[in-house]
C-alpha cells in the first residue's frame, strides 16, 4: 500500500504559505532507512478528524518519517531570527523542521502539522537538521503533562524512530517528532523581516496573525496596537500558568515565543522540586537568565522586541507617539501576570470563589506570599506542597508536617488559612484542591530514566509508564507511588538538562 496515497487527516490546507511568500523555504524532508512508529497520540488524532486515529503502524511509519507524504502536503521551512539569550541573531529558521500544513480539527480550529528532526533545511547554519530519541520523546512527554494540566502547548501527534545515528556528545538513535501547534509563528517571525527592513512583510505577517488568531482585534480602528494587547494578555496568562506548577522552560529566547501564546520548544526545560526562585535547569543557562523567577521579567523582554517590531505600523508619522502607546501596553504585563498569579494560587490554596473572579484580597495576597516564603525557607518539594496541603484540608496534617518541620511555623500559617476559609477546611475543600494541584509531573529523574532505557535500550516501557501518569495528573492511584516521590537532593543538586540540538 502506497502511503502518499492514505487519507490520514482532514484536507491540509496551506494559508501561510498561500498568503506570505517570501516567508520560507520549500523542500522535501529527508529520507530515513528504517522508519519505526515509536508513539501515536490516539486522543489527539481523534481531535484532528474522525478516524484520523485508525492509521496503520506500517503507514504510520512511513508518513510521520516523511518518507511518504499525503499528496496534499506542500511541506516549507519558516524564516524567523530571534534573540538568543539576550543576543539578536537575524537568520535562525526551521532548522530542523518542516511544515508540511494546515488542518481544521473537529471543532474547527486551524491546527499547523509539521515534522521536527526531518533533515537539513536552508536555515540549518551547519546543522545535519536531524533529532535524537531522547529529545523527540521528552517533547512528546512534555507537551502531553503539559496539555493535561490545561496549559495551553503544542503536542506531538507521533515519534518515530529513523534506523540511524545522529552525531551530539555521542552516537544516539535518530528519531522524528510530529508536531501540532495552533501555528508556528513566533516573535522571532517579526523580528526576520523587521530587522530587513521589510515593513509590508511585517505588516502582512500581522495581519495574518489577527486574521488566524484574534480575529476580534480587525474589529477596532487600531488593530495592530489590539494584537499586541491580545499577545501581552496570553503571555501573560501563559507564564502564569506555568509558574503556578513549577514550569523552567530553560531557554525563552525569542524565536522560542508563539504569538499565539502556546508553550513551544521544549528543550532543557524542567519541573523544579524544591521551591527556589532561582532555580535553574538548562546547562547551557550559566547566568540564570531564564530562573524560574525570572519568566515573567523575561516574557516582558520578549514581548518589547515584539513591539519593536510592530512600531513602524501602528500608524503614527510621530513615533514617539507610538512608542509610547505601545508601552503603555507592554506596561500591563506584569499587573495581568500579576492578577493571574495571584487568583491561580488563591485557587490552588481552596480560598472562596469571589464574584469577580480575579479580585484576590489583600489577606489573601499576604497568606500567598507568605505561603511561598514557608516553601523557600523549607526547601519544600513544590508539587508535594500543595497536595498535602489539600490532605491539611481533610484534616491530615502529618503529610505536610514531613515537609515543614517547625511546627509552630506551620500551625501559624494554618490557623490564618483556616479563618480565610471560612473557619474551617472540609473534605469539598480537599476536593477541588486536589483537582487544582497535580500529584504526578514529570519528575527530572523519572523523565531521565525514562528516556535513557529508550534511547539506549530500545525499552519503551518505563516512558509509557509515565506517559500514563502525567497524563492523569490530578487522579492519584496507588498503583503509581513512585511516581510522585521527588529525586534525591543528590540527584538534583547536579541535575541539568540540554537543547538536544
């Protein structure tokens, strides 16, 4: 059965290509010798189209290695720059990737489908444009923990395996990610043609963003200052959420930050373990520029060269008249983040609803923070912290004394969270807690263990394992203990994680 011919999605669709020319290269992904179907996201395929989750192995294979394609997939590398820690690089560019289209998913949403490790594209900068198991699978982790937390990602339809090596600090297995995105487009798209010069391409740039993601934003007189409150607003929300489970993404750089405010590129990212602001994950982040305390200070950074870029169309001759509208949006950021901050841990605390939903009071703020200066000052396992706080809720309150050791401490701070709940904490409390604070991530040692037994023993059993609990990360089952114990302090202390490029 030839694979080219096998209807595996709705019709791709090609708008970014169709409507901004010049904004890539086309190309046919590399042939690979011994495709082997590794993962297939089943829930995500039946997302994309009926039956899109009954595909074969054998033409899985050969479609998502892209030795096969569906005869409707005009596949292209995108242009974009980006600043890379804090250092502007004009040409960066799919490197390694290959849109090869667009679908609408069940509920009528543009989705982008691209390969990822599919071979050397014109912006490849002296790379082979190939991936390794290890890193094709932890995306695919990731994403997947990431989507089930209800933080808005890209996800990967599939992994498959290449039957060749790839070159890093050793021979690894090659592999290839299918990759689902509400689109690829990033800051750094806008930075390519605005550091050229190229004002039409920006412009028509954003006005297929508004057109693809914030349709509203064509409806007011100023529509390109409305997609850059609209991408503020997400952004903000976005770094919220990950701070709020303990997200290091590892390297925000600004090609790495979609417009449409999804978590993309997941590379030396981590969950912390002990609460600490300063933690950082990524081997190649030696000033700790991207902590996790410093995400939303950094997504701000990002978000001014974003603006930079919009400055010549926002229709001012006078550009200090611009300049200063748009800061006085980019000046929203951190009180947004801020109010989204401040309600996600309201929330993950049990407090009361209010009518206004984002109207944290200022008791409420004080326990927050107060809250977090008990996690740091006890090195407190942050996703253990708060369930047990939830199991304080039904009463248990010897789960969380292990973690915070001073007893007066603690019996301070739950006599003030027990008034701001109304006096007292009950198991419906318990409950929505518990709905509210995942009990499984993926732990750094679990995640590592995991992939080396793929990458180097072909043995998928350990990744599948934990796939299944962090796809279910609020439903605790004995069954599955280990998985939310946290590493030994051994093992964090000298924990670091790489791009995998």
């Amino acid at each position: 059965m030839n694979a080219s011919s096998i209807k595996f999605l709705p019709n791709f669709e090609h708008t970014f290509a169709d409507e901004l020319p010049g904004f890539f290269a086309s190309l046919e992904p590399t042939q690979v010798p011994k495709p082997l179907l590794l993962q297939f996201n089943t829930a995500l395929a039946k997302e994309l189209g009926p039956d899109c989750d009954k595909l074969p192995p054998h033409i899985a294979e050969q479609l998502f290695s892209g030795n096969a394609l569906p005869p409707d997939a005009q596949p292209i590398a995108q242009a974009y720059a980006g600043h890379q820690f804090g250092n502007f690089v004009p040409q960066l560019g799919d490197g390694r990737a290959l849109l090869l289209g667009e679908v609408l998913d069940q509920h009528g949403q543009r989705r982008d489908i691209a390969l990822k490790g599919s071979g050397v594209t014109p912006f490849s900068r002296g790379g082979d444009g190939k991936a390794a198991v290890g890193p094709v699978l932890r995306e695919y982790l990731i994403g997947e923990a990431m989507h089930a937390l209800g933080i808005p990602t890209t996800r990967a339809l599939a992994a498959v395996a290449t039957g060749e090596s790839v070159i890093r600090e050793r021979q690894l297995p090659g592999a290839i990610l299918t990759r689902v995105a509400s689109s690829h487009i990033r800051v750094g798209t806008f930075q390519y043609f605005a550091a050229r010069g190229q004002v039409n391409s920006v412009r028509d740039l954003a006005d297929y963003v508004i057109q693809r993601h914030y349709p509203e934003a064509s409806e007011v007189p100023h529509c390109y200052l409305a997609l850059l409150k609209m991408v503020v607003e997400k952004q903000a929300n976005l770094i919220a959420r990950w701070m709020l489970v303990g997200f290091i993404h590892g390297v925000m750089n600004t090609d790495n930050m979609t417009v449409s405010g999804e978590t993309i590129d997941y590379g030396p990212c981590a969950f912390m373990e002990a609460y600490d602001p300063n933690s950082v994950f990524s081997s190649i982040d030696h000033a700790g520029r991207y902590a996790y305390g410093n995400q939303p200070s950094i997504a701000l950074w990002n978000l001014s060269r974003f603006a930079e870029t919009l400055l010549p169309i926002l229709g001012h001759e006078d550009s200090e008249k611009a300049v200063s509208e748009a800061s006085e949006i980019l000046d929203t950021f951190l009180p947004t983040f801020q109010t989204q901050w401040y309600d996600g841990a309201r929330k993950k605390l049990g407090l009361p609803r209010h009518q206004n939903a984002n109207n944290t009071s200022e008791a409420e703020r004080n326990l927050i923070d107060d809250w977090f200066e008990l996690l740091t000052r006890h090195e407190v396992d942050y996703t253990l912290g708060w369930r047990y706080l939830a199991d304080a809720a039904d009463g248990n309150t010897c789960n969380l004394g292990s973690l915070i050791t001073n007893r007066t401490e603690l019996d301070l701070f739950l006599a003030r969270w027990n008034e701001l709940l109304n006096g007292v904490p009950t198991s419906e409390v318990a409950r929505e807690m518990r709905a509210t604070n995942p009990i499984y991530i993926p732990r750094n040692h679990l995640v590592e263990e995991a992939l080396t037994a793929a990458s180097d023993e072909g043995d998928l059993s350990p990744f599948e394992k934990l796939l299944q609990a962090v796809s279910h990360p609020f439903s605790e089952d004995v069954k599955l203990g280990r998985f939310a114990l946290p590493a030994s302090t051994q093992f964090t202390a000298n924990y670091r994680t790489f791009c995998g490029t």
